[in-house]
C-alpha cells in the first residue's frame, strides 16, 4: 500500500471534499455524520473510514499517511485561509464546505490511535489555539501580550470548529481506551497527546467562558456571540468537561466553572432560544457522563452546582419563564437517579406549598406553578424514575 499511498491520499482527499457537508456544525460534525445510521453521504463516510484504516495500517510503525495529509498543498492553504472569517456569518458556503471536510480528516486521522493522535495534536492544535489567542499555562501570563489573554479579539469560528473536532478526536478516543480496561493504556502520562491538551486546556476554557460570560455579548469584530458562534463556544466546553476519568485535562475546580458558565447562558439567555437549549443539551451530556463513567467526585460537584442551583430558583421569578425552569429540571434529573430524587423531592416541596396559596388566598400564579409542577413531575420525571425499577 505504501508504494501507492500518494495516489490513494488524492482519491480519498478529492471525494471527501466533494462530498463535505457545506452546513453550520450546529447540525453537522464528522462524529454525528459517522454514528448516523442513515444511508445519507454514504460515500463520505466510506472515504472516511478507508481515511482511516489507510492511516491504522501505514501509520503504526512508518509514517505514509499523515505526512501526505499535513504537507498537503491544499490543506495547508485551506488552513491558513480560517484566519480570514472571524465568524460562522461572514464565511461563503464553499469555505464552510473545505472546513468540514480539513475537520472530518484531521478528527479521523487523531481517533485511529494514541501515536497518530500525538501527531495530529502536536502539528494542528498549538496552531489554533494561537489564532485563538490563547497560550499554553506553561508560557508565564506576564510574558503574553495583554490582548492574548482571552478569546475577546480573536475568536475565530474556523479555528475553534477544528478545535472541536481535534478535541473530540481525543476524548473519543480516551474513551476507547479506558473501555479496553488495559492498565497500560489508561495511564494518561504515556500518551504525548495528553500532555499537550493539558497544557493548553485551562487556558482555553478561561478564554471560552470569558467569551460567553460578557455583559452585553463578547464583541468579536463588532459582532455579539451568538448564533453558531455562541454554540460552537458551548460545544467546545461540553467536550472539555467530558472526558472520562484520569484523562481530563481540566482540574476539579475548572470543571465547577464550566458548570457555572453554562447555568449562566441558560439564566441569561432565555431569549435567544438556541444558544440555551444547546447549553441545557450540553449540560445534560455532562451529567450523562458522569453517570457513564462513574465519578465520583464529578458527580458531588454537578449535583451542588447544577442540581441545587437550578431548585433554588424562585418559582415566581419572571426572568426565566416557568417552563423553562421545569424543562432545565426535567432534563437535568432523567441523567441520573440521585439527580431525579433531589429534584423530585424539591419539586414535591413546591408541589405542596403553591396549592394552599392557591386555594386559601386565590392566588392565581401559585395555582400556575401547581399545575406546570405536577405536570412535569407526572409527565416527565416519575414515568422515567419508574422505568429503572
């Protein structure tokens, strides 16, 4: 195969960007194109995995593959040309469309395994997250420059799309590994990967939520965080926050931070419908995580800062709409037991102050929240805890 690597890496590259998806990465990741069952772009996903059995079989012992991808005229004018569009809105459609296809190759290229991931890692993301702003926290903040120190100038959407899609690479791939159960491959300290996103992980998540945190929307270029832009901010958190085990590259007090960043969006942005529920979607793949991977110490941390944060919201408060509220409750609780059991006990504390207010006062609000109460309890929340026994 080698003697013929050259040829099969333009075959594979010219169909793969062929048959790129032009769409926002709202709907479109290579991660969701390869799980999708369906029998759509079914020539990208077959060029995606030859991709990628052509780099587990070359690329083990004898670098072939990965070289040809990373020395690649095109790829590499492709990847220069990111830094021109600073949002989702300013970029055409066939830009879109060449930086789906850079993401689906170099995530393929990372995911085969932990030696093609280090050199994915090591050749992209230092990179990127230099269009970003961000440097690594082995690089003393005093001896960055100050306009360096966070994503609030230099947010750009294709290099934090192919962060996304590098980073997902590794959590996934972390996640193989700890599945394997084979103590030599779950010591993150012999992986190169590893070392570099934890070098740069802290920082990155400091810049994001800087971005999201904002009064008033982080200004890029004249133009508020919203849209795809705020969404890909969220997404990239999401997948920060979960990775399994001993491989997060984030301390315990990061991950709290992320929590809060995300009960934030959510209390702050309840007009701008898709940037919450993406945010609610996100925060919820936390929980489902931690369930997954059994952390004991996450699952303390998720359950006083997400869980108890969102009962003690006032019921009355206009803000955030009451069905909001319920539905951010709902979801949060079906991700686990001990979730669903502090939330139905707090919701049942509600449950029986608001009918009597109702009844004895005419108070026609509590009777609102009675009914929108029993209702998502009734509807949502008791049907899925019943199921499990």
């Amino acid at each position: 195969m080698s003697n013929h690597a050259k040829a099969i890496w333009l075959s594979l590259k010219d169909i793969i960007f062929t048959f790129s998806s032009s769409q926002e990465p709202v709907t479109s990741s290579t991660l969701e194109l390869l799980e999708n069952q369906s029998k759509e772009n079914e020539v990208m996903k077959e060029a995606l995995v030859c991709w990628a059995n052509c780099v587990l079989v070359c690329d083990g012992s004898n670098e072939v593959f990965l070289p040809l991808m990373m020395q690649d005229s095109d790829l590499v004018m492709i990847f220069s040309s990111i830094t021109g569009d600073y949002c989702w809105a300013h970029m055409s459609t066939e830009c879109k469309k060449r930086l789906n296809a850079l993401g689906s190759l170099v995530y393929v290229a990372a995911k085969v395994s932990s030696t093609c991931c280090t050199k994915v890692i090591e050749s992209f993301f230092p990179r990127l997250t230099d269009l970003l702003g961000i440097s690594s926290r082995d690089v003393p903040l005093d001896s960055v420059p100050e306009e360096n120190n966070s994503l609030s100038i230099k947010l750009n959407s294709g290099a934090l799309f192919l962060c996304i899609e590098l980073l997902t690479a590794c959590r996934n791939l972390a996640v193989d590994l700890v599945s394997r159960d084979v103590s030599s491959q779950c010591v993150p300290s012999r992986h190169g990967w590893f070392h570099l996103l934890q070098s740069f992980a802290e920082p990155l998540v400091l810049g994001l939520r800087f971005a999201l945190s904002s009064a008033e929307g982080t200004i890029i270029k004249n133009q508020a965080i919203k849209g795809t832009d705020g969404i890909c901010v969220v997404r990239c958190l999401q997948i920060l926050a979960t990775f399994p085990g001993s491989f997060s590259p984030l301390p315990e007090a990061v991950f709290g931070d992320i929590l809060r960043s995300f009960i934030l969006v959510i209390a702050d942005n309840c007009t701008e419908e898709a940037l919450w529920k993406h945010s609610l979607k996100n925060l919820v793949q936390i929980g489902s995580s931690i369930e997954k991977f059994g952390d004991p110490n996450r699952c303390i941390s998720y359950k006083n800062i997400v869980v108890e944060r969102f009962l003690s919201w006032p019921m009355h408060e206009s803000s955030v709409p009451l069905s909001v509220k319920l539905e951010v409750l709902s979801d949060i609780g079906i991700t686990r037991v001990d979730f669903a059991v502090r939330i139905v006990e707090g919701l049942k504390e509600i449950l029986s102050s608001n009918p009597i207010e109702a009844l004895v006062k005419g108070n026609q609000v509590c009777a609102e929240i009675a009914t929108s109460v029993l209702n998502c309890l009734s509807i949502r929340l008791l049907p899925w805890y019943s199921l499990l026994f």
